[in-house]
C-alpha cells in the first residue's frame, strides 16, 4: 500500500499548530515526514496528555500547552500549518473548533485533518477497531468526558466542506493487516480490554459496559483486529 503521509515530504510546515496533541502521535509524523518546519506547537485540553507529550520532545521549537480549543490563544492568521489527527471525535462542538483552527491559520495556510471512520466496506477484523473505539466512547461519556461514535465517511468530509478552503484534496485509506490475529497486538489490545473491565466493576451500573468488555476481548480472540479506514485531508485557507 502507498504510505499517504509520504506526500508530507513535500511541506515545509512554518508555525505548525497540531491540535488535539493528546500523547504527541502526530507530532512524531511531522518531525518524521515534514521537509521542514521551524515550530511546533501541540495544544490540549488534557493535563495529563499534555504532561506525557511535553516529556517527549525537549527541543526548543516544539512546545505542549494545555488549552481548549475552543478558544485558542493565539491571534488570527498566527499559524502556517494547523493538523488535527485521530481527533475529530473526540470534540464537544466540532464546527466550532474547526473555526477556531482555521481562525489561527493564516489565509493560504495549509489545514491537515485526519480521522478514522466507522461504514463503508471494512473488514471484520477492521470492525473490531470501530467496536472498541465506540466502547471507550460510551466509557468516556459516563464520565463525563465528550467523545462521540467515530463519524461516517461524509460527516468528516461534511465538516471539512463547510468551511473556506481551497484546493481540497482527500485520500481514503487504511493499513492493510497480513495477520488480524497477530499474538503481540491482540495480546495488548485484550490488556487494555482487561485493565478497563476492572475500572469498570468499580463503577455503578456498568454491567451492560463489563458485558460489551468481555463480548470485545472474545472477538479480539476469534477475529483480531485491523486498523480502520480514514481520511487524510488536506486543504489550503481561501
Ligand atoms: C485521540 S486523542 C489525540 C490523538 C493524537 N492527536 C493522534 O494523532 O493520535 C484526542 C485528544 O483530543 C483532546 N481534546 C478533546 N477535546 C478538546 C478540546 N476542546 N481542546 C483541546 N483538546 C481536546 C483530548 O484531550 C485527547 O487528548
């Protein structure tokens, strides 16, 4: 399969904005695709994400602030690059934060979203990933933390076509599993699986989410799990 974020190589970032940083992830993508940029600044609303992600990078130009994206500090225009990856659903209000994205980013500037999906044709090994990631959800939720279902396909592209854009392009892609069975990370997903349970059976009326747990984990041992589809989108600021 072609590497989409091959293409990155192409990007000299300038002030590149990752937003929603949570551990980092695609900061390492930047750093490892990027031709270029002079500053990276990872924002999120997590303090505990924030203070993982400022461990990881100790050079100067790449800095980690807890801020909320609906009302990002920084002036309108400040950004060259604004990213937000694996993200999308994990907002309150997503048009409003994309507004703020696109306000920090100057007119030209380059607005990267990628984000997983939950229909079209996916394999079953593949609806493992969409089950788990809309188990969490539910988790999350009763804990008051937002975190939508992941979106279909034209939500994420509806999101997108709201806004003042130019030179939109979308790739569809997913990481192709030889082994969905594969012992090491079935091994680790049923541990998270496990470590959840046991967090929930601490919590009141959970039963139904204990039953999902176990129901999950007796998947990942008959089916595996394989990364779903997503998006990488890429769009310029009129
Ligand atoms: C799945 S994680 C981020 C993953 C990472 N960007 C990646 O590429 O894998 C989603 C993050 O969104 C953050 N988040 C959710 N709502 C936010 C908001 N309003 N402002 C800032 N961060 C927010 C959460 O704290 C969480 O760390």
């Amino acid at each position: 399969m072609k590497d989409v974020f091959k293409q990155l190589s192409e990007l000299n970032g300038g002030k590149v904005l990752d937003a929603a940083t949570g551990r980092g992830e695609f900061i390492q993508i930047i750093k490892q695709s990027f031709r270029s940029y002079t500053q990276i600044i990872g924002i999120d609303v997590s303090e505990k994400a924030v203070a993982h992600a400022e461990k990881l990078f100790p050079e100067n130009n790449i800095e980690i602030f807890k801020m909320d994206l609906e009302d990002i500090q920084y002036e309108d225009g400040y950004f060259d690059t604004v990213t937000i990856s694996n993200s999308l659903h994990h907002l309150g209000d997503v048009n409003k934060v994309l507004g703020e994205l696109l306000r920090v980013l100057k007119p030209g500037g380059l607005l990267l979203v990628t984000e997983m999906y939950r229909d079209g044709k996916q394999s079953e090994a593949q609806s493992t990933h969409i089950n788990m990631h809309h188990w969490i959800s539910k988790i999350d939720r009763i804990s008051n933390i937002p975190h939508n279902e992941t979106f279909k396909k034209d939500e994420i592209i509806g999101f997108v076509n709201k806004l003042p854009l130019k030179n939109v392009s979308i790739e569809d892609f997913y990481y192709p599993t030889d082994n969905p069975k594969e012992v090491k990370s079935c091994e680790s997903l049923i541990r998270n699986c496990t470590d959840t349970i046991k967090r929930l059976e601490t919590m009141d009326n959970t039963s139904s989410l204990v039953t999902e747990g176990k129901q999950l984990i007796n998947r990942i041992n008959e089916i595996g799990c394989a990364s779903a589809s997503r998006l990488l989108i890429l769009a310029h600021k009129q």
